[in-house]
C-alpha cells in the first residue's frame, strides 16, 4: 500500500507521521514526475486552499491529479483539500479540482472560533477526536454523503472513494480515519 501526499504547502508532514503509524507506505507529490510513481490513495493536506490551488496550476500538477481522482483514486482531503474538492465555494470565486457535490464555506467558523477543538460521532468509523484551524464546513451536500456533523454545521462528508473532512485528524492521536481511508485503498 502506497500513498501519495500532496506536499505544496501546509502540514503534509503530520499526515506522513499518520500513515507511518498505520504502516502504510508513503512518499511526497512535489512535481509532476513524482506521479510516475505508482500509488494508491492521495491525501491533501490542509493549508491554505488558494496557494495550493495557485501551485497545482503553476506546475502543472492540476489536471493530471484531477485526472487521477476523477478515476477513482481515493482521496483523503483535509481542510483546506476539502476546499480543493468542493464543487462550488461560497466565498470564493476559484473552484479547484471540483470533484465533489458539496458547498463549502471558507473560514466558516468566524474569527473567535478560528480554531478549536471537540469530539463527534462518525459515520463508518465511531467517535473521533477534531480540531479546527480556520476550518470551512459544508453548507450543502447534494450528491455526497454526510459523514459527521458538530455543532448542526457537516464537518465531513464522502463521495465515492473521495473522503472530505473539515478537521485535522493529523493532529490528533487517533488514527481511526486513517485506517477507515486505508480500507478504501488497494493495492492490487
Ligand atoms: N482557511 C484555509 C483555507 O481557506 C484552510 C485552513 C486549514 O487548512 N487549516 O484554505
């Protein structure tokens, strides 16, 4: 098991450390020639959406990777990749990949709330621990499901082998989800 993690900008490291714990192998997508390499699950990692969106464009990683999750390879998308893979983006005018049915809000969480942190049920998986950094949520889910809500705001939702979560579960102990993930990944 191979797993590609988009390291443009952001807290990749952390999802390394993850998938190092789980015993998944893993290596960093810097530049095209890196998507040589064969693997069977991607992860976005959180960031700033409008700078990782700026330099998948500016190094021509955007429409192969586009191509790769629009075939099926399961996507693992953390804040700001959620962002990446949402279909249309509330307060923003730069849709990126795209590839996902949902809205979803930038920053959504106001300033005061900018960050924190809380604990919730989810679909598949069971209670997991999550903290926010100026976190979106979805507003609306038409074609994805919905995974997690807090607060009466979905903070994580699934479609097809796409996994958009508007936490950092690279932050936290538990590494439930990324076993969920991994389950959806195989190497065959
Ligand atoms: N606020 C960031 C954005 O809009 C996301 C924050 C994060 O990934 N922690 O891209």
């Amino acid at each position: 098991m191979v797993i590609g993690v988009l390291a443009l900008q952001g807290d990749f490291a952390e999802h390394k450390q993850k998938l190092a714990e789980c015993g998944a192998e893993c290596f960093e997508i810097r530049q095209l020639k890196d998507l040589e390499r064969k693997f069977d699950g991607l992860i976005l990692p959180g960031g700033e959406s409008t700078v990782i969106g700026k330099l998948l464009r500016e190094i021509d990683l955007f429409e192969p990777l586009k191509k790769k999750i629009t075939d099926g390879l399961p996507v693992l998308a953390t804040c700001a990749g959620m962002i990446l893979l949402a279909k249309n983006i509330e307060n923003d005018n730069t849709v990126h990949f795209g590839t996902m049915d949902i809205t979803v809000k930038r920053n959504a969480f106001g300033r005061q709330l900018g960050s924190f942190h809380t604990s919730s049920e989810m679909k598949y998986i069971g209670e997991v621990p999550m903290t926010f950094i100026r976190a979106p949520y979805i507003t609306e889910c038409s074609g994805a499901e919905i995974l997690a809500e807090t607060d009466g705001k979905i903070v994580a939702s699934k479609q097809g082998n796409q996994i958009a979560l508007a936490f950092h579960p690279e932050l936290d102990e538990c590494i439930k989800i990324y076993e969920y993930f991994l389950s959806l990944c195989s190497d065959d």
